[in-house]
C-alpha cells in the first residue's frame, strides 16, 4: 500500500533532520502511505538506535487510513493537520520532540483519477482532500465571480494569464455546465502557450486544488500549532513542492512580522509572516540528489527545510 500510495521524496534527509531520539513523541501530520511514519518507528533511525515513545499520524483521506500500522507506538488521527494542537491536547501532550510535514498533493492522489486531481484523466471536477469535504473544484468554476476566479488562477497557480482564463471560464459556464476536468482542460488549452501547455495546465489545476482545500491557510495555521508544540530543542521538518508552500515555511522560520496590510485574502496567506521562535538547521533548502531524481522524478521540485526550537 505504501509504495503504491506515494514514494516519499528525500526519506532519508527527512528522517536525519528529525533528529530522532529515544523515548520521544513524534508527529507526521501527513501520512498518506505511511513511508515516513514507518521510517520514524524503525528504530534503525535513530542515532542512539532507541526506540521512540509514540508517533501520531495526521492524514484526512479515507484512503491514507487504510494503511495505517498496527503497533503500541503508534496512532492514525484522521484530520486536517490544521488541528494537531486540539488533538495533542484531547491525548495529553503538552510537548512533542519533532513534527514531520510531506506537504503537497501525493502520487497517490495524481494517479487516482477519479478523484479530479489532474488533467490526465477525464472525470469529475473534485479535487478534495477530505471526500467529506463540502467545497469540490466543480463549485469554484460554477460560482465563483471572475474577479474570484482569476485571483485564485494569478496567486495560487502564478499565472499571468488568469484574466484571460477566468473569462473564459464564466463565458462558458453560461452555455454549459463545466463538469469535468476533460472539459476545463479542453476550454484552457488553447489559452496557454503552446511550448508551456502542459506547465500552466498544471497551475491552472494546482490553484483549483488549493483554493478547494484551503492550503494556504490551513498550512499557516499547522505551523503555528505545531512550533507552539514543539518542546525546546524539538525539530520541525517541513517539504515542499511549489513556491507558494516554499515562501510560507522559509517566512515562518525567518519569524518577520509582515508590515504590509493592504494585502487581499490570497496574498496575505502566501506572503504574510509571523513570530516564531525557530532557527534553522539546514543553511540553505535542501533538494533531491541526481540519484534520487532517477528514482523517484516526482521529488524534482520537493524542497526540504529544517527548523529547531530555541
């Protein structure tokens, strides 16, 4: 299940900056196929070769609980990770001594077609994290203004052409009702630059996704949970895929106050930074070797950034 589920990008780089100890209380709030959980339980990653106390998984997906293991240390919470101090609390932990964070969409989810997570297959525009979810990317392209619409193409998929397809996209929708993601995909096309196609394509999804499961926020949110969690010395260890995710974990640990109010919803959540009380382990981001990348050439623009509470 695990390896079919997603192949974790830099596991060792991930697990190195854990800086696993015995006896401590871990958090992987993004489980999806359990490889890093698993990896945090072998005792084998440990410098000291001690076995942690316990390890909380986080994953939303109904799928991502199928693969939960069966052993004493461990605890699948299916939730949004934007809730891990609400749930540390309900099991009594006050201090944990590392959070781990795969950010992202999984393999899993790219290559489960029916779930409307990319243009490859033809089906329902979806794209939610949590199935249970109330907001699917059919409900955005229906009833969003073009204003909305093209904010969210321009800030979470960077795309300079956002008007131009948010245009479309209400014209459209006023003939026929858009409802899958052949058919978004076949009215954006010819919008994009035809040696960029595929690229922007992408963007025009991975904005969709974003903005139906509210990444943006729910991840500034986790980071701030999850520093207050860390106990002094506890590791945070965060990658990421895409500039967006990148910027807000690099000003979260860089602890600046953003003095700029005039910002909109979008741009607040991808600039905007808070205090912390974090210091970084690694000088620079940390990005896949050339051997990893033939491994495994989803981990090509997988960033890694390691923090340490003072």
């Amino acid at each position: 299940m695990n390896e079919i589920y997603h192949i974790p990008a830099m596991l060792r780089e991930t697990i190195q900056g854990l800086n696993i100890q015995p006896d401590g209380l871990y958090v992987d709030v993004t489980f999806g196929g359990g490889g890093h959980s698993r990896a945090i339980l072998d005792p084998s990653n440990s410098p000291s070769r001690g076995e942690i106390k316990k390890l909380y998984s986080f994953d939303q997906d109904l799928d991502a609980q199928a693969g939960a293991m069966v052993d004493d240390r461990f605890t699948f919470v299916r939730s949004n990770f934007r809730y891990i101090k609400n749930w540390m609390q309900y099991y009594g932990v006050e201090r944990v001594d590392g959070i781990l964070a795969d950010l992202g969409v999984s393999s899993h989810h790219l290559d489960a077609g029916e779930r409307g997570f990319s243009f490859r297959y033809d089906a329902p525009l979806d794209m939610r994290m949590n199935q249970a979810g109330k907001v699917s990317a059919k409900h955005i392209v229906t009833t969003y203004s073009e204003e909305q619409l093209a904010d969210v193409l321009y800030y979470y998929g960077e795309l300079k052409q956002s008007r131009r397809i948010a245009a479309a996209i209400v014209k459209a929708r006023g003939q026929k009702d858009i409802n899958t993601t052949g058919q978004l995909a076949e009215l954006v096309s010819p919008l994009l630059g035809a040696d960029r196609e595929k690229k922007d394509l992408a963007k025009v999804f991975q904005a969709l996704r974003i903005e139906v499961n509210g990444e943006m926020k729910v991840l500034r949110e986790m980071l701030t949970n999850a520093t207050d969690l860390l106990a002094p010395g506890g590791r945070l260890v965060v990658m990421t895929y895409h500039s967006l995710e990148d910027r807000i974990v690099k000003n979260h640990i860089k602890g600046v106050d953003n003095k700029k109010q005039d910002y909109t919803d979008a741009q607040a959540l991808i600039f905007g930074r808070a205090k912390t009380i974090l210091k970084p382990v690694n000088k620079s981001v940390i990005t896949a070797s050339a051997e990893e990348l033939a491994r495994n050439p989803r981990s090509r623009s997988a960033k890694l950034r390691i923090a340490e509470k003072s």
